[in-house]
C-alpha cells in the first residue's frame, strides 16, 4: 500500500461488535487489499470487555482496589489494571482539552502530598495543583523522593541512596500548567523554602505568598487542617477527596503502589473524573 500512491480506501460492509452491541464500519484498502475498520485505532482495540470501561472506572475513582472490583464484576484480575492504563490515556487528553477551554486561573495553590509505593521506605510525592475556590485540578505529577526521619537509614541499607526528583516533579508540573494560570496570577503555597526558586523561574510575573503549614484535623484523612480559617482550603480539600476516593492513597491501608506510573495513571483518572463529573455544576 504504501508503494501505490493511489491506493485508497472504499467501504466495505459492517461487522458486528458482541463488547458494546456495536455496528462498525469496514475499510478497505484498494492498493493492498487489506482490511481495516473505524475501530483500528482506538484505544480499546480488540478489547473484549470494553461495555465493563464505564463501570470499571467509576469504581476506580470511589476507592475501590483492583483486585475488588474484577470481583465484583466477575473479571479476570489482569482486566481492571489494563483498563486503568487504557482509560488513564483517555483521561488525560479530556482533562487537557477540559482545561484549555477554561479562562486561565487566577489563584493557584499547590504542594506535595506524599505517599510510597510497595514500602514506606521508598516514598513518593504526588505535587497538585487547583484552582482557587472552584477546586479545579490543573494538574498532577508524581516523582520519588528519599526517606527521612526514623525510616531514612533502614530505606537506605534495603535499597541503597534514593533519588530526590520532587524538583523536576515541580518543572514538569508547571511547565504543564503554564498555558493554565495567568500570566499575573497569585499562587499560594505552604512554607517550603524550595518553592520559592521554582515558582520565580516558571511564573516570573506572578505573585507567590505563602502560609504556615498547620496541624491536620482527625478529619479529612488528616489533609484538611485544625484552624478557623484554611488559606489553603481549596488544595487541601482536594488532597483530602485524593485520600478518600483513591484506594492506594488511603491511610493505614495494604493497597499499596506497585509502580509509580500506574499511580499516575491512578491519579488522572480521578483528576478528570473529579473536574468533569464532581465540579461540573459549580463550573
């Protein structure tokens, strides 16, 4: 096909698709003779489960394991980590797409909320960002960070010097959001004194103010903070909704990460769900 610049492609029937009770379209190419069809690229091609997507999902983000809902829903373990994979893609190109039709924001706040993946010594950070008010995720990353406190030496004589990358995990979260977040725009963060560089090289026109961390409440899964008044409401609320509805970042649980990109993949598909389903109204 490739050699013939005339070949084309014509239609060539239908065929019966039993996974969503689907007619799909037929191609064929003239040149070659082979077949193709509407569903060739798609992200579920020749996957046989695809009507059990919506409601694999939906479990996902309303903090249920893996393993619990291919028992639920009568399927082989190895199914609902695919899914996962396969939705996450999808998730992450309509939360963009959701975000760039939006004005750009005004107020930011973001932080790391930390977690580990298969032990507590080798933690992970998960570094947010919302919108002010609305709640909006703009944005996640994940990256891994060395053990500290009464686990550091223990981590480091299991599995050796561990690399910092919370630094790059920032770069690449506000490259990502840069086109989200006015040029102007004030960003709120806690005191860490590493944010301040970060913020300075990425949105030099912004302001940056930021507030001292306060004690979390027994409430929230410990996110949401014991004061009156929250100045980092908006962020700390979502990392409490993170907490509560994705199953490997609750506390004291043994669903644990396996590999940090499949809580990424994790992460954004709650990320949509959550601006797409949860804030819809408020938007």
């Amino acid at each position: 096909m490739a050699n013939n610049p005339c070949s084309k492609f014509v239609r060539h029937g239908f065929y019966y698709r039993t996974s969503d009770s689907t007619y799909v379209q037929r191609f064929r190419c003239t040149g070659c003779r082979k077949l193709t069809s509407t569903s060739t690229y798609e992200l579920t091609y020749r996957q046989k489960k695809r009507q059990k997507n919506k409601a694999i999902v939906g479990m996902l983000v309303s903090g249920v394991s893996l393993r619990r809902v291919a028992i639920l829903l009568n399927l082989n373990r190895k199914t609902p980590p695919r899914i996962l994979r396969i939705e996450a893609m999808r998730a992450e190109i309509n939360m963009s797409e959701t975000n760039e039709r939006l004005p750009p924001a005004r107020t930011i706040e973001f932080d790391d909320l930390e977690t580990f993946e298969h032990t507590k010594c080798k933690p992970l950070s998960v570094t947010l960002a919302v919108e002010f008010k609305t709640r909006r995720i703009l944005g996640i990353e994940v990256s891994t960070m060395a053990s500290n406190g009464k686990l550091a030496r223990k981590s480091r004589a299991l599995y050796g010097k561990r690399r910092d990358e919370r630094r790059r995990g920032r770069a690449r979260l506000f490259n990502k959001i840069k086109p989200l977040v006015a040029e102007d725009a004030l960003i709120k963060s806690d005191q860490n004194p590493y944010y301040v560089k970060d913020v300075k090289r990425h949105f030099p026109r912004a302001r940056h103010q930021r507030f001292k961390g306060k004690r979390g409440s027994l409430g929230g899964q410990g996110e949401l903070k014991k004061v009156k008044f929250d100045p980092l409401f908006s962020l700390n609320h979502t990392c409490a909704m993170l907490r509560a509805n994705v199953n490997r970042l609750f506390r004291k649980t043994w669903c644990t990460t396996k590999r940090a990109n499949r809580l990424y993949a994790h992460l954004i598909l709650y990320a949509d769900f959550h601006n797409s389903r949860l804030l819809a109204p408020a938007q």
